[in-house]
C-alpha cells in the first residue's frame, strides 16, 4: 500500500511536467518503454533496483541504456531520480498510474470483457458503443475469453461490473425458486 502511494506521487509528477510542457503522451511512451524493457530484461531490472551493486554502478548502466533509447531528457532525469530515490524497481506500477491518469484526462475508460469465446466484429463494434454511450467516454476494450462461461459477457470498467453471464442469470433464477418455495 505504501509503495502504491509513493508510485501514484510520481506518476503524477511527471503527468505534471508533460501536462505543463504539452508532451503528456511521449513521456507516457517513453515510459512505457522503459518499463517493456525491464519486464524483457529481468537480469537488468533485477541489477539496477538491486542495492547491492553501487550507485554509480547502477547509474552508469542505466545511462548507457538511456543514451540509446532515444527518449526525452524530462524521462531520463526522472528515470534516474527514481534510481537515486531507490524507486526504479517500482517503475512498472508507476507506468500503471501514469496509464491511468493520462485515460483521465483523454476521457477514455478501459474496459475488460470476459466472454465463453471470440466476439464478432460487429458484436465487439456494437459493445463499444453501448458502453461508450453509458459512460460518456471513448472506451478500449480487453477481451479475455473464460471457457468456464456458458454464454452471456462480463463487462469490467473501473469499480463498475456488469454480469450477464448464464451462469450468474442461472444463480438468480435458483435463488427466485427457492423464495418461491420450489427448492
């Protein structure tokens, strides 16, 4: 809870200074693609949040990284604030919060649709609408697919869950039978 705290401090941080400076969307990519590194390259990850390993160990490193990745000054000098503050290894939570907070302010709900198997195109293009519709937000939608579903979705944005799963209509209808006296 506490490192989530200070994750959201400092993704907000710098949503601050690319709000300010208008280049909210590329520190968003260039952190994104920090994090995509660290996740493929669980070695480096683990050597420049490990304090094991020197500061200046760990600096020269990361900025050998930096220097050929091309992103922009403003990521990299929070990117080694986060090494010096002892916060680089939770730099994925803090792309999540980051994510969150630019769908905020883009007005875009994301959404999380379980369904029994693949939905159709038009299925999926009539999905969206509807709960873009009820939100007031452009959605993007995540499919997941649960085999363990009969028919019907789940529909997931933010707290807000929709079950029209067969399953679930089933448990109703057992639980209307069983105050009916029909059990």
């Amino acid at each position: 809870m506490i490192r989530s705290k200070v994750s959201k401090r400092y993704a907000k941080a710098l949503m601050s200074l690319g709000h300010e400076d208008g280049h909210l969307q590329e520190y968003g990519r260039d952190l994104r693609d920090f994090t995509d590194l660290c996740i493929q390259n669980e070695e480096f990850r683990k050597v420049i949040s490990n304090p094991v390993f020197s500061v200046d160990d760990r600096k020269k490193l990361l900025g050998v990284v930096l220097e050929k990745s091309g992103f922009t000054g403003t990521v990299r000098n929070f990117l080694n604030l986060l090494l010096d503050k002892k916060r680089i290894g939770a730099v994925e939570e803090i792309m999540d919060y980051y994510a969150i907070l630019t769908d905020q302010i883009s007005n875009i709900a994301r959404a999380e649709i379980v369904t029994p198997r693949p939905l159709k195109k038009e299925a999926m293009n009539k999905l969206e609408k509807v709960l873009g519709d009820m939100t007031s937000k452009t959605v993007k939608m995540q499919v997941r697919e649960d085999k363990s579903l009969i028919g019907g979705l789940i529909v997931k944005i933010g707290d807000l869950v929709l079950d029209g799963s067969i399953k679930v209509q089933l448990e109703g209808l057992r639980e209307s039978l069983k105050r009916g006296g029909y059990s």
